[in-house]
C-alpha cells in the first residue's frame, strides 16, 4: 500500500510535483492503480508509506512547508495496493513498458508483467514481447537452457548479461544459462539495452546488447510466499520463500527460497527436474550506504529432445525423438542423451557514500558450474585411437561385444572470480565515472565414453566409470583445460545544460583479455594461447524537449572473441586418429562493432511510444553453431566476415482504461553480409546475401487486465521467415504463437494474504512450427565456388522446434 496525505492548503504544492515527476495521486488514477480517497481534520505532513510485497509498510515524511489558504484542513489518501507476489498496476502496458530515461535503446518487465507469466519459466523467455528480441524455445515450461535469444539479429553468444551486479553467464561459451539465475516469483525486473549496454557493466561479449535482471529486495517484516503449480505434461512444481523481516534492530533483512520443478518431455520419452535455491540479504545506512548479499544455486537434469534437418521436420514434425526402448546397438537411445548441470552463484553488491559527492561500488562475485551433455556413440574394442596413437585393445566389463554402444560423456566445470568496482563523482553539472572489472576464469573438459548394461543404464553418467585404453588411460576425445583473465579500465563523464535537460557523454573502455589453453591429448598441440587489448570508445547525446518528451543519440563500438573452447585446442576422431578440428586461437581475429542510434520517447496522457532506428557495421563476424560429432556436442564459430544491420523498433502502450492495459512492438529488419564466405580454401559467393537468424519483421501484441481481483494477460508474438545458410538456400518458416494467463486473487484467509488461482496456457494454438536453429551451415544445397571449379556439398541446418500447447495452474498465497 503507498498513502499520501495532504492537507489542503498543499495542493497546489502536490500538482506540481506531479507534472514534474510524472507520478502520484493523478498518474496512479491514470494507471489503473486501486485508491481511495477520505477527509479528516487537521493533517500537518505529508507522509508515504510503500508496502513490500508482504505487505510491510516502509514511511518516509517531510514536512510539507507551504502557506495555509483560509479554506479548511483536508486530508486525501490516495492508496496503492501491492500483492504479495509484488503487483501494483502502475507499470505501463501491464509491466511491459517501464519509463526509461538513458540516452540509448531500453526496455524491459516488471513485477507487473512477470507475475502473471507461468512460474516455471526463466528470465529470457520474460522478454520474448519486447522490441526487437526473438526467444527461440523447445520446451513450453521455461524451466531448462534448451533455448535460444537474440536480438536485433544477434544471437545469445553475443548478448551480455548481468544478474545483481555480476556476470552470471557462461564466460567462455557466453551461453547465459538463464535457468540457473533465479525463480521468477524473485525477480522484480528485466531490462533489455539492445546495441549500447551500461559501460560499466562486467562483460564484454555484449556486441547485441545487455540483459539485466534484479531480484526483489527482503520484505522488512516477517513473512513469506506459497506456490504451487500444476500442468501438462505431469509438471509439478513447488516454491516457498521466507522473509526474515528486520533482524533485531541491525538494520539487515533476508529472505531464502526453495523450488522443485518435474516433468515429462512434451514429445518424445524421458523428462526433467529442477532444484533451485535463492537467497537474498540487505542493509541500509546513514546517507546512501547499501550492501546486499545474492545466491543461487541450481541442478537441472533433463532428457534432451532431438533438433530435427527440415527434411525430418517435414517429414516427422513432432515424432522425430530419441527411441524409447534399448536394442543393444541404437545409440540415439533417449537415456543416453541427457544432461545435468550445477550452478552456484554468488555476489555482494556494495554501495558507500565518501562524501563529497563522491560515490564507490564494488561487486565480487563468483559463478561456478559442474555439468555433463552426454550422447550416444559406438566403440570397438580395438582399432580406437587416443588423439593420434592407437588405443590398443580397450577395457570392456566382461561380456560387452567388440563392438558395443557407448555413452559419450562430455563433462566439463567452470569457476569464475569477479570484481567490478567504480567510483562516481557529482561536481555540479558534472558526473564523472571511473572503474575497473577483473574476470579471472578456469575451464576444464574431458569428453569420455562409459559402457551400458544390458538394459542400457550407466554406472555413472558423470564420467566416473570410463572406458580405458589397454594402457590405463581414459579414453578422451580431448583434455582441455583454459585460463581467461580480463582486465578493463573504464572512465566515462556527463555534462548537463539547459538545467540537465540537454546531456552529452563520453566514455572509453579498455578490454584487456588473456586466454591460454592446454590438451594432453597424443598429437595435440599441448599449449596454445593469446593477448588481446580492445579500446572501445562511445559518445552520447540526449535532449529533455519537455517532461513528456525525449530525443537521443548515440555511437558505441564493441568487441567479442571468438566464443567455445574449440577454437582452442586440436580435435581427433576417435576411431581413425585423425585431426577434425585444428585450433585456431589467436588466428581468429576478435568480432568488432560500430553502433549508431537515434531514438525518440513520448510518455503522455494518452500513450506512451518508444522509437529507435540503428545502424551496426560488423567486421570478422563471428556466428556460433553447434553439430554433433561421435555423440558430443560440438561448439564453433563460423567467421562470417563483414555485415551491415539496420532496422527500426519501437513499443506503444496506452494508460489503463477499465482495467485494460494495451501493447504493442515491433521491429523491422534489414542485415546483410559484406562479405564471400570462406569454405574449403574458396570462396562462396554470399556477399549481398541476407544475415543468418535475421527476420525481416517481428512483433508483438499484449493486453493486460487487472481490477484488483479478476486479472489475465495476453500476448501474440509474429516471427517472420529467417534465413539458417548463409546462401540463403534454406530458411527457417515465419510463425505466430499466443500466449495467455487468467486469475482471481481472493481476500485474506485468516493469516493467508491475498490468496489467489492462475491458469497460463502456452501456444494457444497448438502451432507445430520451427523456433530456431540449432546448427547454422554454410550452404544447404550443393553450390560451385567463386573459383568455378570447387563444388561445395550442401549440409543440412538443424532446428530447434517449438513447444506444442501447454497449459498450467498455479494456487499461490502470502502469509
């Protein structure tokens, strides 16, 4: 609840802080927030008091300071009620359109949106409705990584993210692992910068932008939040947080929260588990401190679904999976393709007023991960090789025939250390920032293979009962093991005029990245490595034309390497010995940017719209795909030269009326490659071509309702046709999907707060369609290189194919 009263002579005073800022009495009517409004005598403050999502009340006052006028003392409260699982109704578009004010592209979720979602999905798929992002998923709960985003035609690997301060991605595949980040009831919102991330943020692979998220804070009583949901598929899922409140009188809050998801596959045999934990600590002090401590952990374990060729699609859609029952001798038997992955994650975000206008911050995190992507594959006896020297006669268990199945198992662990500090200097229109960020990041994997028994179960899919070489040796397909450092030095200063309506700012980056590499395998090359130093300089200029009104413009550069272990280390087949992949580290210049965008913001009465047009020139591209080699999943980057990007997006929404919340996004696309595609020592003539993964349009339509009691939210996502080859001779088909959630939240129950009922159906329309690609290719179709002799044999793309209509019930309660 959020209470504001007023006497009357401070009317006069309220209304203008309401042109001013925006908000208040008129903008919560305006929005469709709950108030009431009484009468009583002789208030002498004015007084707020905003309610945590538990309901406990957090008041500041100030003494209102105005001339009385001769009519009598009148108090107004106008009342802003929150939910226990943080809804307030005051975010335009239903939480899908938060006022933004930075002098680049932005937008993003909030509480509002969020709640309304399915529990079980994860923070990627949160963002599917706002400009310009493309969620490609394969599974309609949202509780797994097996997924794909991009935005503005970039995909996940050139995106960076950031989770209360810290880095929680995949430093060296980028991969975001979305899943692992936090249970949805925790997060109170997502912000998407496409193109111009925060300099001051701990990544440099963000080339496509930034994705943020940030946890709810601890309530300041004693309380908690029940869900449980229910679905399709056998899902079952479990959540339950406990808010400390203040503990004794430190100041410092807490809560902890638990969550056990299960499932069966939508298609196909097998299924999946999640367990998560949160935890979340705060203190407040004196003048602007802050500190706050964050931590997750998770382990998904999933049976993995099958990523069809269009000729399986179009033949099988939706029964092309792993084979439910064990032969003796099929490998794409579904227990052997499976994968299990443990996150843990921790940070502490620190704030500490100096004086003097001066501010420091410093986040150390870290982000460790233990996992397994196993496949199936098939081994003899003898005739395997380790790297290039035979393998001799291997180990079997006692009766496994010569030639026998096996599970290829692709473990690997990362550990991550992080330190992102900065200081900020406000000297009258002045505000200079400078920081520092240290990455320091070990890597290990060591694909092997196990036997089954019989029935096709192994002893131990993490690697601890392997196949040996007659010598003793584990039978790898490498040994990788990488050391990462980054450095970056960051300094950046804004200077405001015209009483900060007009701002501009500068800033500069200095990316300094180390990255050594061994693998003990026989005939590797034991030890590779590189240094790279990247400036990356930005400018940006905005203009307050009024308080409803913005323009801005900005330039930035970026920079990433070139993403997987692959480029790394040398790769041998097993069974001939010879070399199928040679390293390439160093070799592969860095991916760079050049980034341009103009943009306009108009929040009104009437609507709120949010236009940007941008401008990408990429040199040495890099596009990361995947293929499966003997069982294991394969990561590399296909070096696609130089491309040209341009497009437009914006998102519109209305102020509520009758509870209705209306919105819509859209972006149109044009990317193009400048340049012959490199391919068996020629070149293929896709210069001109269309970008891969690039639709020419997308969109989305959403329509949110919200009375305090009866509540729904609507969405329809438009993906058009996008190209998988970079000759542009297979592509994958536009699609439409349709999304939408119903509740009703009772009255308090006794110590219940809020109880309340939600359905969400996913695909509405049951639409059997391709989401996105999993594995890019060069050319589908045979085609004659630009020296007219070479024919360059075609290879078929594979897709991830999207989830079919699911529908779940969630029953949820504060207390």
């Amino acid at each position: 609840m959020h209470r504001l009263s007023v006497n009357h002579r401070h009317l006069l005073f309220l209304g203008a802080a309401v042109l001013v800022n925006g908000q208040g009495m008129c903008a919560a009517f305006a929005q469709g927030a709950p108030a009431t409004t009484r009468q009583q005598a002789r208030p002498s403050r004015v007084t707020a008091s905003a309610h945590e999502p538990n309901g406990t009340p957090h008041r500041t006052e100030g003494q209102a300071g105005v001339q009385a006028h001769q009519a009598a003392p009148e108090k107004i409260n106008v009342v802003r009620r929150v939910t226990p699982n943080g809804v307030t109704g005051t975010t335009p578009g239903g939480g899908l359109m938060p006022r933004q004010s930075d002098p680049f592209s932005k937008s993003g979720v909030t509480r509002d949106y969020i709640a309304s979602q399915s529990p079980t999905t994860n923070a990627l798929n949160l963002v599917r409705n706002t400009p310009g992002v493309i969620v490609a998923t394969a599974d309609p709960t949202g509780a797994t990584d097996r997924m794909s985003v991009s935005i503005r035609g970039m995909n996940q690997n050139e995106l960076g993210y950031e989770l209360e301060g810290m880095n929680p991605s995949d430093v060296l595949y980028y991969n975001p692992t979305s899943s692992g980040w936090a249970d949805t009831e925790n997060l109170a919102s997502i912000t998407v910068t496409p193109g111009s991330p925060d300099i001051m943020a701990p990544t440099y692979s963000a080339v496509g932008g930034l994705i943020s998220a940030k946890l709810r804070d601890p309530a300041r009583r004693m309380g908690g939040y029940l869900d449980l949901t229910y679905g399709g598929n056998d899902l079952k899922r479990e959540f339950a947080r406990f808010d400390t409140g203040e503990i004794g009188h430190s100041g410092v809050r807490s809560y902890v929260s638990f969550s056990d998801t299960t499932a069966t596959n939508w298609r196909g045999p097998g299924g999946l588990n999640r367990w998560h934990l949160d935890f979340k600590a705060a203190k407040d002090w004196g003048e602007g401190n802050h500190i706050s401590a964050f931590m997750s952990y998770n382990d998904v374990a999933e049976d993995l679904y099958t990523y069809p060729t269009m000729e399986q699609w179009n033949t099988m859609k939706w029964d092309y999976n792993y084979s439910r029952t064990y032969t003796g001798k099929n490998t794409n038997y579904y227990k052997f393709h499976q994968y299990e992955w443990r996150h843990a994650r921790a940070g502490v975000n620190m704030k500490f007023n100096l004086g003097h206008n001066l501010t420091l911050t410093a986040t150390p995190y870290i982000f460790d991960v233990d996992g397994v992507l196993n496949g199936g594959s098939t081994l003899t006896q003898t005739g395997e090789h380790l790297g290039t020297e035979s393998a001799g006669t291997l180990q079997f268990p006692a009766g496994t025939p010569a030639s026998t199945v096996a599970e290829s198992v692709d473990h690997f662990t990362e550990s991550t250390f992080g330190l992102n500090t900065g200081l900020d200097w406000k000297a009258g229109h002045n505000d200079l920032q400078v920081g520092y960020w240290y990455s320091y990041v070990n890597y290990t994997e060591d694909p092997s293979y196990t036997i089954p028994d019989a029935a096709g179960n192994v002893t131990n899919k993490w690697g601890a009962d392997p196949v040996l070489t007659q010598n003793g040796q584990r039978l790898l397909q490498w040994n990788a093991h990488v050391i990462q450092q980054t450095n970056a030095l960051t300094i950046a200063d804004t200077y405001s005029f015209l009483h900060d309506r007009l701002k501009v700012s500068a800033g500069f980056k200095e990316v300094m990245l180390t990255r050594t590499a061994t693998n003990q395998i026989p005939g590797a090359q034991y030890q590779t490595g590189f240094s790279d130093a990247e400036p990356l300089p930005r400018a940006a200029i905005s203009f307050q034309i009024n308080p409803r009104d913005q323009v801005y413009f900005n330039a930035t550069t970026a920079f990433r390497e070139a993403a997987a272990v692959t480029p790394s280390i040398d790769m041998f087949n097993t069974t001939t010995g010879k070399m199928t992949s040679q390293h390439t580290l160093g070799a592969i210049k860095p991916e760079f940017s050049i980034a341009e965008e103009l943009g306009y913001r108009h929040y009104g009465k009437y609507f709120n719209l949010s236009l940007a047009l941008f401008n990408y020139n990429f040199t040495n591209r890099q596009i990361t795909s995947n293929s499966l080699v003997g069982g294991t999943t394969i990561t590399s980057s296909i070096s696609a030269g130089g491309q040209t990007t341009r497009g437009i997006s914006g998102e519109i929404s209305l102020p509520r009326w009758h509870h209705f919340a209306p919105y819509l996004s859209g972006q149109f696309l044009h990317a193009t490659i400048d340049s012959n595609l490199p391919v068996s020592g020629t070149y293929l003539p896709t210069k001109g071509k269309t970008a891969v993964l690039s639709p020419k349009f997308s969109g989305s339509i959403g329509l949110s309702y919200d009375d305090g009691a009866v509540f729904g939210n609507f969405s329809f996502n438009y993906i058009g046709s996008e190209y998988s080859t970079f000759m542009n001779d297979q592509k994958i088909p536009s699609y439409e999907t349709a999304n939408l959630g119903l509740g009703y939240r009772f009255r308090d129950i006794a110590f219940l707060k809020r109880p309340q009922i939600q359905l969400n159906l996913i695909n509405m329309g049951n639409e059997k369609y391709l989401s996105g690609a999993w594995g890019l290719t060069s050319n589908a179709k045979a085609t004659t290189a630009m020296n007219g002799t070479t024919q360059i044999a075609g290879a078929s793309p594979t897709y991830i194919t999207g989830g079919r209509f699911s529908g779940m019930v969630s029953v949820s309660t504060g207390f």
